[in-house]
C-alpha cells in the first residue's frame, strides 16, 4: 500500500523559515513534490524533484524560486521542501505528492498546514 506522509507544516512569521518532510513507502517513485492550495484557489505545484538514475533534478514555481528549495533522499524514499523568506501568501495547506516508476498516477499525503502570519 503506497503512502505519503507529511509533516513539518505550522505557524511561522513573515520571513521565518519552516522545512516540510514526506516520507514515502509502499513503492520506489520516479518523482516526488510539493503542491499547495490556499482558501478559494486552485492546487498548485510548488516544487517538484524527478530523479534519473542517481541524480535529482528540481523544478519549482516562480513564486517560489531563490526561497524554497527541495530535496530527496532516495534510499529514504523521503523528500524535504527547506522554505525561507515565507510570506503571508504563501499560507495554504502543503500536500506532498509521488509518481511510482513505470506510473504517471500520482499519490497524494493528507496535507500539512503552513500559515505566515504575523
């Protein structure tokens, strides 16, 4: 049985720092990320890290560039989300989501709440 985990999320002031983890079992993943969805918006994706043998290459949203980064730690099947400089619109629930290999379905963690409020 494939399952996410979360956890890290809280209440942070503007300018803190928060870091996310995501343990992953049940499955090796070809990709592991990071969405968020704030009150009457859409899911987005926030960070994303596919791997490629040893390697893991990162994207991220622009909004978040130069302030999040995301890395993986495969013999953990664990991925962080490090967030500094956060910012009130970056309040939204945090949900980790894996692909497993050979598999474009996603699986999706029961979401972490990050608020950045003063």
């Amino acid at each position: 049985q494939v399952q996410l985990v979360e956890s890290g999320g809280g209440l942070v002031q503007p300018g803190g720092s928060l870091r996310l983890s995501c343990a992953a079992s049940g499955g090796t993943f070809s990709s592991m990320g990071w969405y968020r969805q704030a009150p009457g918006k859409q899911r987005e994706l926030v960070a994303r890290i596919t791997r490629s043998g040893i390697n893991n290459y990162a994207t991220y949203a622009d909004s978040v560039k130069g302030r999040f980064t995301i890395t993986g730690d495969n013999a953990k099947n664990t991925v962080y989300l490090q967030m500094n400089s956060l910012k009130p619109e970056d309040t939204a629930v945090y949900y980790c989501s894996g692909a497993l290999v050979g598999s474009a379905l996603p699986y999706w963690g029961q979401g972490t709440q990050v608020t950045v409020s003063s």
